[in-house]
C-alpha cells in the first residue's frame, strides 16, 4: 500500500477551542495549548505525527480554523512479482 | 486555490514540539480548506455552535458549484442574525419570521437566480410559522436551511417550539411539560404533507459523516431548485452550548442521544423520480 502522510495546520488566532476536533480524530492528533490565544481561547494543537490527512478534524471544526493537506508516497508501494512459468 | 499563506506561529506560543512538514503543506495536497465564500473573519459564534459548521458547509456547496453571484441568500433574526457579515454572497436581512416572505419576492422578481433563507427554530417555527407554511404550500422555489437547536439561543434560552418534552429552559424552568406547553413542533414533517413542498431532509453537524451528508444534502436541494421543482428544506439538528449550558462537547453527545432520537435523520420527502 502506498504510504499515506497528512499534515494539518491549524489558525490558532480564530480557534475557539472548542475541542470538537479532538473526538473527530481516528489518531488523537489534536489536544488543547497550555497558552491562551489573544481572545483568551486555549487552542487546539498538534501532538503527534500520525496525521493520515483524513480531515474529519476540519470538517466538525465550526470555524473552519484546520487546513488538512495530503500526500500519497507512491514509492512506497510494494511491488507484486509474478513469475510467469512457460 | 486559496491565495492565503499560512505561517507556523503555534511554535512561538507553545513548548510544545511541532514538527511541521513543508513537503506536505503545498498547495497540491490540500484537502480540505476553508471555502474561500465564507468571509474571513471571525464569526461571533459561541465556541462550537453548529450555526458556524452551517454557514461553513453552505459556502463550501456554494464555492463547489461555484454559483456565488448567482445566489440571494436572506437572513434571520436569531443568533445568525449577521449571517451576511460571513457569508460572500448576495444577503437581505428579513423581519423576525419573515424569511420566507421575503425570499419569495426575490425569487419571484429574479427567478434565474438561486434564493436560501437560513433560519432558526424560533425564527421559523414560532414567529414566522405562517409565513414559512405558505411559502412551502405555495410551493415557492426556495431553499430554507433551517437550524434546529430546540431554544432561542440569542434571546438567551427561551423555550422554542421545538424544545424537547423535559428540556429545561428560562421559560420552562421545570422542564418542558407538553400538558402545559404542548408538544414540539415537527415542522418539517408537517411540510412535508404539503403538494407544493418537492424535498425535506434532516441532518445534524455534530460528527464528520453527518456533516458530509448534510452537505450533500444542501448541494441536491439547489440542485432541485434550478429545475424548478419547488419548496426544498434542509433542517440541521444542531446544539446551543451556551444555553444548554453545557460545554460543546456535551452539547454533541445531547444531540447524538437526545435530539436525534426525537428528530430522526434522513430523507422525509424527495422529489418523486429521485
Ligand atoms: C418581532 C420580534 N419579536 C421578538 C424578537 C426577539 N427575538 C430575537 S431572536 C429571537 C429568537 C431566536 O431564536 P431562533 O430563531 O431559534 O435562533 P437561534 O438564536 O436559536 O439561532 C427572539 C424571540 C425580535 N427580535 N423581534
Ligand atoms: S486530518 Fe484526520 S488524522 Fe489528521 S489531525 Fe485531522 S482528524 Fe486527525
Ligand atoms: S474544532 Fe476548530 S475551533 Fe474547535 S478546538 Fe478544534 S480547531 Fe479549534
Ligand atoms: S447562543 Fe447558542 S445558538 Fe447562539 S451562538 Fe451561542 S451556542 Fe450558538
Ligand atoms: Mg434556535
């Protein structure tokens, strides 16, 4: 299978944290900051790599903060040999 | 494509470690990003209200079937009452109730053009009940995205039609007694009965799945409209955290257990052949 690599950025200015994200990941790549934004909001951030560029994140996030980008590695597909026998 | 540049300044606010991969973030992989018809401003919205992941998808559908000039939208008088301050596109603010009303003349006037009306429950179902019923029996052919959050959120919680029975409000501080306060209102069902409303379909924003579906559902309802077949709704079962008083998170599991089960998901009328 070709390796699949995601990668989110998140516009922690306009995040609300609102934490509906963090259910939405399959990979619990999302958590709430320790810091607080300049509305006073504590954001969502990334915490891991395992990204698989999904975006079910971006699709609950109300405000609409998380841009989800997606990268199929084609190199990594194995390759089948068949051996044809005559 | 979206023009805007992101800079990675959550590693200058925060300890903690953000590997950000510059391979990936190009604009080739993009996946998903917000719909460049949606303004880009802060909406006012509380954390995690559902009337932004609305006004969200409905400019995606807007963007994807790139119609921006050619569709009015009207807004209510409710939370989203500055509706237009977000949405890129065409906007007429109607008197509380009146979108219907309103979205008539216009659709009317210029029938080339693709109309909505967003409305809330109070908005739609209450104060403007009958000019939502005639529109819908005069099978104007209009689109209404109709949030349902069973309270008047920006009133600051008022009991709406569509209250669940129990549900605690600032009006029904006991919980919604239908023997006292009747019952709520399926307004959707009851317009779907009507011959001159072609589809009715519910939806919910509160997990990936349901948005996807209820955006699909915007997207086929314009569809319709442009070949003219009539009164289309699309209600969205949504949360008001705020005066629900609960955090968002709870306010999706409420609507998942509570809200769904009494307003069931899914197609309730569609037009007849499709
Ligand atoms: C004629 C009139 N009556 C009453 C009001 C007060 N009012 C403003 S919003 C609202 C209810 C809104 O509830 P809903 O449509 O459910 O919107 P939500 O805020 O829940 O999205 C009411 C009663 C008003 N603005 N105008
Ligand atoms: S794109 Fe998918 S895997 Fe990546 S952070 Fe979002 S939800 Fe998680
Ligand atoms: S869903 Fe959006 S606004 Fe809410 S915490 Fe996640 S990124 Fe922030
Ligand atoms: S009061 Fe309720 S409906 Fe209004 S913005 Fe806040 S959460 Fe949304
Ligand atoms: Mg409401």
């Amino acid at each position: 299978m070709a390796k699949v690599m995601g990668e989110i950025i998140i516009d922690i200015e306009r995040c609300k944290g609102c934490e509906l994200c963090f259910d939405a990941c399959p990979k619990e790549a999302i958590q709430l900051s320790d810091t607080i934004n300049s509305k006073g909001y504590q954001f969502a951030i990334k915490v891991n790599d395992l990204c698989n560029g999904c975006a079910s994140c971006a699709l609950v996030c109300p405000d609409a903060v998380i841009t989800v980008y997606r990268k199929v590695d084609k190199t990594k597909r194995p390759v089948k040999v068949i051996e044809i026998e005559d | 494509m979206s023009e805007r540049t992101y800079v990675d300044i959550e590693a200058e606010l925060t300890d903690q470690p953000i590997n950000f991969d510059e391979d990936i973030c190009l604009a080739e992989n993009v996946v998903y990003i917000k719909p460049q018809t949606l303004i880009d401003v802060p909406m006012h919205y509380c954390p995690g209200c559902g009337h932004s992941t609305a006004h969200k998808i409905l400019m995606e559908v807007v963007d994807e079937m790139g119609i921006q000039e050619e569709i009015i939208g009207v807004a209510p008088v409710g939370c989203s009452v500055f509706a237009y301050h977000y949405m890129n596109v065409d906007m007429q603010e109607a008197a509380h109730g009146r979108a219907c009303a309103v979205a008539t003349g216009i659709k009317r006037i210029m029938p080339e053009k693709y109309v909505f009306t967003y409305q809330g429950d109070g908005d739609l179902a209450a104060i403007g009940t009958a000019e939502t019923v005639h529109a819908a029996n005069r099978g104007e052919n209009i689109l209404v995205v109709f949030i349902n959050n069973g309270i008047y959120g920006m009133t600051s919680g008022q009991m709406a039609p569509t209250t669940l029975p129990g549900m605690v409000t600032t009006t029904s501080p006991y919980g919604r007694d239908v023997k006292t306060q009747g019952y709520p209102l399926y307004i959707s069902n009851l317009l779907a009965n009507l011959p001159g409303v072609a589809y009715v379909s519910r939806h919910s924003v509160h997990t990936p799945n349901n948005v996807r579906k209820a955006k699909k559902s915007i997207a086929k309802a314009l569809e319709y409209q442009k070949q003219g077949l009539g009164f289309c709704m699309v209600e969205i079962v949504t949360n008001c955290p705020s005066n629900w008083k609960m955090t968002p998170k709870q306010s999706n599991q409420f609507v998942e257990e509570k809200m769904i089960p009494f307003y069931p998901l899914g197609d309730i009328k569609v037009p007849e052949g499709k």
